[in-house]
C-alpha cells in the first residue's frame, strides 16, 4: 500500500492540523477492515461512523459529527469524549461512551456515506470500498449474528436489506464512489492491494 503514502503526501490537513481520511462504501463492503489496517499502518485513530447513526437514525444521524467531533478538533482538542449510538437493544457490544479518544495527526473517518458531500471541507482523502450488493449483506448478516443479535436469520437479513435501499439512495443521490480519491476492491485482502 505505498500509493496510500503516496496520496497522503499530496494532501492537506482540513481540520486543524488533522488529516482525515474517510472510507465509505455499503454496510459489510470491508471499510472497518481497511479502517483498522490503515490504522495500524498511519498510526491513526478511527472515528465510526456507526457510533452515530442507528437503526432508528440511519440518516440525519451525520449532523451530529461537525459539533462532536470536526469542530472540537478544528479548535484544538487533544482528546474527543462522545456518546455512542446502540444498534441492538440486546447485543454482545458494549456501547460505552467514547471518552478521551486522542487525536492523531491522521484520523479516520469509516462508515457508509463517511465520504458525503457535507463532509467534502474536512475529508482530505476518500477511499471508496467497492464490493456486490448480495456480498455485503451475506457479511453483515453473518457478521450480525456473530455479535449476537437475538434475532432471526431471517429478520437481520430483512434489516440488512432494508438498510440497503437507504444505502442505495445515498449512493445515487451523491455518488461517493465519483468523489473518491482512491477506489478499492473489497473483496480482496487489503494487504495484498
């Protein structure tokens, strides 16, 4: 992944002196995976994008992030302390409050529509991951149940294809794909890119 090295060296800072990078694509593409190896790789923090929308806020939930998270840095804070957002009403996650987050000269920015157009003045870089429809939903039921959700196979993948068609909208609406820096393949191992 030199070419990430590459790209980040033809970027500039938006937030502060923060460099953010975001990383969209559907729910279960892979942008968690990549998000935790870029994270490794840049010394970076991620900020999920799923610790603020919801099942009952999949979409005006992106408001919350300027106040809560871009802003605080834009004026110099050194840590972030925020609520997170609870998916299940009886899971295995423990959704404990973010609290003293450090910031990192590079952040990441993960989740479907991490890269949207309201977001364009504090993303420097965008990486699009680009992975079927069917796949994704097929890891995030799988992925669902192994954080065990109490319900039905049957019902998480109604959810997850409900989840979708909002995905869908977002994707025809701003094509995050076309205002992505860097598009990559999903389903292959991010190492290997």
């Amino acid at each position: 992944m030199n070419f990430i090295y590459h790209l980040l060296s033809t970027k500039k800072p938006k937030v502060g002196n923060t460099l953010f990078i975001g990383i969209d694509g559907h729910g279960g593409s892979g942008k968690s995976t990549l998000a935790r190896y870029l994270s490794k790789l840049l010394g970076a923090e991620i900020i999920h994008t799923d610790d603020f929308a919801s099942w009952d806020n999949p979409l005006d939930w992106w408001k919350l992030l300027e106040p809560q998270v871009f802003l605080p840095i834009k004026n110099g804070v050194k840590t972030l302390s925020y609520d997170r957002s609870q998916w299940w009403e009886h899971s295995n996650q423990d959704r404990v409050p973010v609290v003293d987050q450090p910031v990192t000269p590079i952040m990441i920015l993960e989740g479907v529509s991490a890269i949207r157009k309201e977001f364009s003045q504090y993303i420097s870089l965008g990486i699009f991951v680009d992975v079927p429809l069917e796949l994704c939903i097929q890891r995030g039921v799988e992925r669902d149940i192994a954080d065990g959700s109490k319900k039905s196979r049957e019902e998480i993948e109604k959810m997850w294809r409900d989840w979708s068609d909002g995905e869908l909208k977002y994707f025809r609406k701003q094509n995050p794909q076309r205002r992505a820096d860097l598009v990559l393949d999903g389903t292959k191992a991010f190492e290997l890119i």
